[in-house]
C-alpha cells in the first residue's frame, strides 16, 4: 500500500455520504424553487401580454369609432352646405 491510497474509516465514509446526501436534497429544493419561479413568471408574462392585446384592441375601437363619427360629422356638413345652396 502508497501513501497516496488513503482508506477512511467507514464512519468517515458514512459522514461524507451524509453530508453529500444534505447537499443533494439542497440543490434539489433550490431546483424546484427555480421551476417555480420560472412557472409563476411565464403566467406573469402571459397575463401582461393579454392586457397588452386587450388594450390594444380597445384603442382599435377607439380608432373606429373616431373615424365613424368624422365621417357622420363630415356627411352632416356636406348635407348642411346642400342645404344651403338649396334655399
């Protein structure tokens, strides 16, 4: 036997093994947080993107309506200069 092929004890080995298996469970609690927070800011991220498109439908509506009534407005001034001439 070398120098260099050190045998611990076996209550050394067990303590390593211990001390591995803590550090095991510990990544995988930190895992499962990070899933975590990765699911609940995809839902973050989707329910903005869905308020985004609802307010830019409404703006849309918004639009569509400015026009409609622009062109009633223009309709009515043509009508009203008919009108006019016509008395």
């Amino acid at each position: 036997m070398s120098v260099t092929d050190i045998i611990p004890d076996q209550k050394v080995k067990s303590a390593m093994n211990d001390i591995n298996a803590q550090r095991e469970q510990v990544a995988a609690s930190a895992r499962g947080e990070a899933e975590k927070i990765l699911v609940v800011k995809k839902a973050e991220a989707e329910a903005e993107s869905k308020k985004l498109a609802r307010r830019g439908y409404c703006d849309q509506r918004k639009a569509i309506i400015k026009g409609l009534e622009e062109s009633v407005e223009a309709v009515q001034t043509r009508v009203e200069r008919r009108q006019m001439r016509e008395t």
